[in-house]
C-alpha cells in the first residue's frame, strides 16, 4: 500500500510541473505597422498588439481586427516568432 501512495504523489508533482508549461504556451509577436490590433488566438480573445510593439500571445489560430477595420490572420505554435508588416497599407502576419 505504501507504494500507491509513493506513486500517486510523484505523478501529482509530475503533474503540478507539467500543467503550467501547457497553461503558459505562446508565441512573440511584433507589430511594425500604425494599426493597433485586438487579436484573438488559441483559447484567448482580446489580447491587444498595439502599433509598433512586441508583446506575447496565445499559441494557436490567430485573428487580428484594428479599429480601421484591418484584418491579420495565421497560425503561431508555441515559441515562434512574428511580425506584422505593412504592404501597401495592407498588414501582413509573416515569421520574423
């Protein structure tokens, strides 16, 4: 019985450690364009990237809408790296 109780403790320590990793999953975006966006991504909606910052998002299916009636949109996994960029008053999600 002693064994149950060891091997229920370290798969709930194993657990405690494991769950924050997944909680805290996201990716780097930098915004290099005037329009501020409210982005929904993963799990998480109105998550702002305001104009000429780099701030961290939820991993996952990204929408971007700018109060100017911009759109952005991707796809980021956990640890990657974007940017958005202006073409020709068009803003474009790219890898940075």
């Amino acid at each position: 019985m002693p064994m149950s109780r060891l091997m229920i403790a370290v798969l709930a320590a194993g657990s405690a450690l494991v769950a924050p990793r997944l909680a805290a999953a996201s990716c780097s975006i930098h915004n290099d364009t005037n329009y501020s966006f409210t982005v929904e991504s993963g799990n998480t909606s109105n998550q702002s990237v305001g104009s000429h910052t780099q701030t961290s998002i939820a991993a996952g299916k990204i929408v971007g809408r700018s109060k100017e009636g911009k759109t952005v949109g991707g796809f980021c996994k956990d640890g990657d790296s974007l940017e958005i960029k202006d073409d020709h008053g068009v803003p474009v999600l790219m890898p940075k």
